[in-house]
C-alpha cells in the first residue's frame, strides 16, 4: 500500500515510532492495517481490514484477516470476502 502510493511517508514515520516505543519497530507497514490497540501490542491481525486502491487497470482491495488460531471466525469472514 505504501510502495502503490496509498500513504503517505510521514504516515509510515509515524507508525514506525510507534511500533519502536513498543519494541515492534519492524511493523511500521503491519499497523496500516492493524488499527486496534490490542492488535498492536501482540503483533497480530485479530479483526479484518480493508484498503482500496485503483490502478490505471484494476480495482483492488487488499483484506488483512487474521491467521492466529483464536480469531477463526474472523479469518473466514475476511477470506469470504476475496475475489481471486
């Protein structure tokens, strides 16, 4: 999303102190997606996001759902929603 132009470089800045004060600076680009608090401090996906984007061909919405064993349920609503 950052590379396609979808944030900005002080955005990444930001979210990259962040994730330092957390000692989780290498997940400056997970927290794009990762918006709860609680996924933030675990370092894990638990609820599903969205990002849309066009691009001079193609419409796309990249789905963050999680993989950890605890947030099945939440997995399956974000893998419903994929269109390959």
């Amino acid at each position: 999303v950052y590379k396609c132009g979808g944030i900005d470089k002080r955005t990444i800045e930001k979210f990259e102190k962040e994730a330092a004060e957390l000692g989780k600076g290498s997940f400056k680009y997970a927290w794009v997606l990762d918006k709860l608090k609680a996924e933030r401090e675990r370092g894990i996906t638990i609820d599903i996001a969205l990002w849309k984007f066009e691009t001079p061909k193609y419409y796309v919405t990249v789905i963050d759902a999680p993989g950890h064993r605890d947030f099945i349920k939440n997995m399956i609503t974000g893998t419903s929603q994929a269109d390959c």
